[in-house]
C-alpha cells in the first residue's frame, strides 16, 4: 500500500473455512530482499471479504 513506512506492523484478522485456507498468496519476506506482498486472492474466500487485504499490497 502507498505510504506504507518499512517496519510498520499491520494486523488484520481472518477467520478461516472449515475447509481450505485464508484464500490469498504471498511472495518476498524473510530470506529474500522483497518485502512480503499479497500476489493472489481467491473469490469468495475469506480473505476476499475482507476490506483490509487487497492484491499487491504489502503484507
């Protein structure tokens, strides 16, 4: 997300399906020089719903 300053910590709670997961995919974080990002998110799962998580933002 724009104006996100390195080292801000975000929380943002998802309840899981019974069944599968959140719905979203990262990539980058610890053990690489990119800062973990929100590269994919399913429709209609719980992360979809969530106003909060959107695809590309920084995590």
């Amino acid at each position: 997300m724009e104006g996100q300053r390195e080292g801000q910590l975000k929380s943002v709670r998802i309840q899981r399906a019974l069944s599968g997961g959140y719905g979203f995919s990262l990539m980058g974080g610890k053990g690489t020089e990119f800062p973990p990002v929100i590269c994919d998110i399913l429709d209609s799962s719980p992360a979809s719903r969530c106003d909060k998580v959107q695809q590309f933002g920084v995590a």
